[in-house]
C-alpha cells in the first residue's frame, strides 16, 4: 500500500530565532480515503510529488488519472479515479 503526502499551509516560523520550524505534513492515504474524495490540483500534485504543470500536461495528452471540470478552472480529481490509475500503472 503506498502512502502520499501532502502539505496545506506554510510552516511556521520561530519567532526570533531565524530558523524555520516544520511539521510532518499531513497524509494523505488515497487509498484509504472515501472513494469519492475529490481533490484539487494542488493537492494531488503534492500527494503524486509532481508539479500541477505535469497535472495540466497529463491532461491535455489525456495520460494521468481521470478528472472531471466543474466549470471554468475548477478541476477535481475523484481519489477513486487516482488510485485506479495508480494501480494501473504500477509495474
């Protein structure tokens, strides 16, 4: 079973120490997840460890997971869809 990870707010800075302080970023078990989870392309790319500009190249050469548009920019993937691919094309 693969775990991805992804992160949702900056890390917070100590105050007066110049340094950063960093949390483990939140997980996010696609296969644990409600099927009909949707994500952004924000988060999916942080999950899969790609940039959205991979997200977006996938899509117009209609090779990543299936995704749906919601009107305008607003694009989601269902974590149902992810994992199925992510099955597919594990080798």
């Amino acid at each position: 079973m693969t775990t991805l990870h992804a992160t949702t707010s900056p890390a917070p800075t100590a105050y007066g120490s110049g340094m950063t302080l960093t949390a483990p970023p939140p997980t996010l078990d696609l296969y644990a997840a409600s099927s009909g989870l949707l994500l952004t392309e924000t988060q999916l790319a942080a999950a899969l460890g790609v940039a959205a500009k991979t997200l977006r190249n996938w899509r117009a050469l209609r090779t990543g997971p299936v995704w749906r548009n919601l009107g305008g920019a607003l694009v989601r993937y269902r974590a149902g869809d992810v994992v199925a691919w992510l099955d597919s094309h594990n080798g």
